[in-house]
C-alpha cells in the first residue's frame, strides 16, 4: 500500500512538525490498509513505532504499508514515513487481528480466542 499525503500544519506538535500522535495513525493506518487490500478485515492488537527524524508538515510525504506475515487470524505488519528525498522518517510494525461482521456488514465481532 503506498500513499502521497501531505499533512497540514493544523496537525503539528512542535511548530513546523508533524504531532507524534498523528505520525502514529498514518503508520497504524497503512498498515491496517495492507491487510485490507488482502481482503482481509483486522484490528490493531499491537503496534510499535520508531520515530526517527521529525516530520516536517506541508511537506509531501510517501506513507508505505506492507502485510510480512500470516497465521491464522493474526496478520503482522509493517510501515514507514519517507520525506521526498527517500529519507525513513518513522517506521511502524503492528499485529492485527481478523474479525468478522455482523450481517450488516459494518460491526466487527470477534472469530473465537486469539
């Protein structure tokens, strides 16, 4: 999964850069697509982050989520932030796990233990 966003400076912390939390829910984000995009439907269980360098706002980033692994219901994740020079600016893996929904189609419901 890839995306150009470029985050307006409503969204900073530290004048100029990105707020940590936001820089969180790209990555969590990405990730959650990767695995969307294999038809699959999980929530985040577990996700780590490593911010590296600070993300300058207004500025176009390259947001990339990749699905590294699968066992059973549990889906591994991985995803970065890269300025436009290829520079990682922070990187996240996470642990998501399948859950189906109701017949609506619209309210996940746990699929036994996991």
């Amino acid at each position: 999964m890839v995306c150009l966003p470029q985050v307006p400076d409503s969204y900073e912390g530290p004048p100029g850069y990105v707020h940590g939390g936001i820089i969180a829910t790209l990555l969590d984000e990405a990730m959650s697509k990767a695995v969307r995009s294999h038809g699959l439907v999980a929530m985040t269980r577990h996700m780590e982050v490593d911010y590296r360098r600070p993300v300058k706002s207004g500025t176009p980033l390259r947001l990339e989520g990749s699905l590294t692994n699968s066992q059973g219901r549990k889906h591994w994740t991985e995803a970065r932030i890269l300025d436009a020079a290829g520079v990682t600016l922070a990187t996240g893996k996470g642990l998501f796990v399948e859950v189906a929904t109701n017949q609506g189609g619209t309210t996940p419901t746990p699929v036994g233990r996991g």
